[in-house]
C-alpha cells in the first residue's frame, strides 16, 4: 500500500446503521485525501481519552508521525491501525464522495469494527479536548 496516511480529522460523522456508513471531511490537497482516492479504503481510529498527543501530533503534519506512534495493518485493514492510541477503528470503503467548497466528504461504508481498548473516548470541540464523562 505505500507509505502510510494519516491526520487529525475533526469532521466524523454517523450517517447510516444499515447499511453501516461514516463520513469524514477532509480538505483537497491533502495527501490523506489523495491516498483515500486513490485505495478507495480507509481506517477511521476513534482515539481513547489519553491520546491527545496523537491526535495533536497527526493534526501537525509531522511527516514522520507513524515512526512515533505504534501501528499495523494486518490482513482485511483499510489503512493503519493505531494499536495503542485507538480505543475502536472502523475499516471503510469508499462508497460516495462529494465536493462541498474547498473539502471533500468521503462517505466510507463499514467494512469491519474492531474494539481495541476499553477506554472511553477523546473528544474535541470548542478548541478543548475532553474525555467522555463515564457518569
């Protein structure tokens, strides 16, 4: 498959339980874009509570980000799998993409969830990052 690809996407979104399907937007000219187009797949890591630096890491560009974190991307995976900073990944593939001003929604119909870690789930709005409240 290449080099991996990878970012910080604050759009995500649940479209659809049957058939299982997610969006995320992503702004063109990203090189995670490209590489989603061109695969037609993708891995969606939903990030656990204490991977903020992660989250901070990939939302900088860093281009060496896979050599500081721990992944894979074993058999039937759509893209990397953040083996110590996801709590659940989603494994997509392409199914609609739409053009909306300077981003593209890529909607990714579920091919496979798989649970990682039992942890409850980072958060961002209004700037912040949060944890769920387990109350």
């Amino acid at each position: 498959m290449g080099d991996p690809r990878g970012m910080t996407c604050s759009s995500v979104c649940s479209v659809s339980l049957e058939p299982p399907t997610l969006l995320v937007c992503l702004r063109d000219g990203s090189p995670t874009l490209e590489a989603i187009m061109k695969s037609g797949t993708f891995a969606l890591n939903l990030l656990h509570e204490d991977a903020q630096q992660t989250a901070e890491l990939f939302a900088s560009g860093n281009p060496r980000r896979f050599a500081m974190v721990a992944w894979e991307e074993g058999a039937g995976a759509c893209g990397p799998h953040l083996v110590r900073d996801a709590h659940t990944v989603a494994d997509c593939e392409v199914v609609l993409t739409q053009q909306v001003g300077d981003h593209r929604i890529v909607f990714g119909g579920t091919r496979r969830i798989t649970h990682r870690l039992s942890r409850a789930p980072l958060l961002y709005g209004m700037r912040q990052f949060r944890s769920w409240s387990r109350d």
